[in-house]
C-alpha cells in the first residue's frame, strides 16, 4: 500500500523508464538508415528515457536517478541472461512456428553488443544527474529547459560513441568512418528529439505538481 502520492509518482516513473531502456537493449541490435548513414534502431524508446530521467531528477534528486540507473542496468544483464539460456533450448520444429535460427537473429545478441549497451547506460546516465543537478543548483526551480536538455546534449554524445564503439566498432563490424558517421548521425537525432520534447518536460511538471498538490505534498 502506497503512503503518498509521490510514492506513487516514483512507481510509475521508474515502470516507465525501465521499460523503455529493456526496449531499446533489445531492439539495439537492428541497424537501419538515416540517409545514406547506419544507426541503431535502439534509439527510438530513449526520447520517453530522456523525459523519465528529467522528472526523476527533479523530484527525487540524485540518489533516486542513481539507484534506478543502476537496478535498470541490472535488469538488463538479467534480461540477456535469460536470453542466453533460451538460445541454448530447442525450439520445437513445425509449420509456422519460431525456429531457432529465426530466434538467435532476433535475440542472439553478441557479448559485445550486451557489454556495450549496458557500459553506454551507466555512463550516460551518470553524467546526466551530475549535470542535471550542477545546473539546477545554479538555476534552482528556474529554466527547467536548460537543466533538462544541457544534461541530454551532454550525455547522449557518450552513450552514442560508447554503444556503437564497444558493440561494432571493436569487433570489427564496421569501419572507423563508419563508426564515427553513425554515432555523431545517431547522436543528432537523439539530440534533434530531446529538445522537440521539451514541452512535454514541462507538461510532466505540470501534472505531477497538479497531482502532489492533492496530498499537500
């Protein structure tokens, strides 16, 4: 049983987080073009990230951000686990049903991929509450904008070399200038969403003061 409505608001925030982030470590695998440059399909669940980050941020400061990032990652690595364990069981054969071959595509994700995508998250999300927080005590309850997509503009230029450094470029699937294209390609568009996004920071504010004013919060 919940005692306040921010007990509440947290619950939902980190369900929504968590979510987003197993998504995208999921379908990270899958390369697709922008224009004539490869990126990660992986980047699609991180704008609804980059929003849950912000709210948690504000109202549960650091430690909260901290704590979640770290449980998310652990979830990750559980959830590959599981995945590593399914590869290794026979799938049972028959007209129209997941094969195994079809199965390891999907979900048979490289060591390098796993390692990479959940070294990127630690990182950036590290970065994103330090500078989150860096700005608010300079600004206090003013410019949420500049709190909210400065700590993103920062952070995601990590996670976008870190994932695709560790994932491709290491092991050899795809070239330096491959690699550099893709992440500074995948890093604008990360970019380009955060800051169209920004209303819905402040639509976010607004629901949750709207809603912990019911509790005299």
């Amino acid at each position: 049983m919940f005692q306040r409505r921010k007990d509440i608001i947290y619950v939902i925030l980190a369900g929504i987080f968590i979510t987003n982030a197993l998504v995208a470590e999921l379908i990270g695998g899958k390369l697709i073009y922008i224009g004539d440059v490869v990126m990660s399909l992986g980047i699609l669940p991180w704008p609804i990230v980059f929003i849950t980050t912000d709210l948690i941020n504000e109202y549960f400061g650091e430690k909260g951000v901290k704590k979640l990032s770290f449980i998310t990652a652990g979830l990750i690595a559980y959830t590959f686990f599981l995945l590593l364990i399914g590869l290794q069981i026979p799938a049972v054969k028959g007209d129209n049903l997941i094969t195994d071959e079809q199965f390891t595509a999907v979900f048979g994700q490289s060591m390098w991929i796993i390692v990479g995508s959940i070294t990127a998250f630690l990182v950036s999300q590290l970065i994103d509450v330090t500078l989150f927080h860096f700005v608010k005590n300079r600004t206090g309850k003013k410019m949420i904008w500049l709190r909210s997509t400065g700590s993103t503009v920062i952070s995601q230029l990590f996670d976008s070399f870190i994932v695709l450094g560790i994932a491709f470029w290491l092991p050899g699937k795809i070239d330096t200038k491959m690699f550099i294209a893709s992440a500074l390609t995948g890093y604008t568009v990360k970019l380009l969403i955060a800051v169209g996004l920004t209303p819905l920071i402040y639509l976010g504010h607004y629901v949750i003061e709207k809603y912990l004013a019911k509790d005299g919060k």
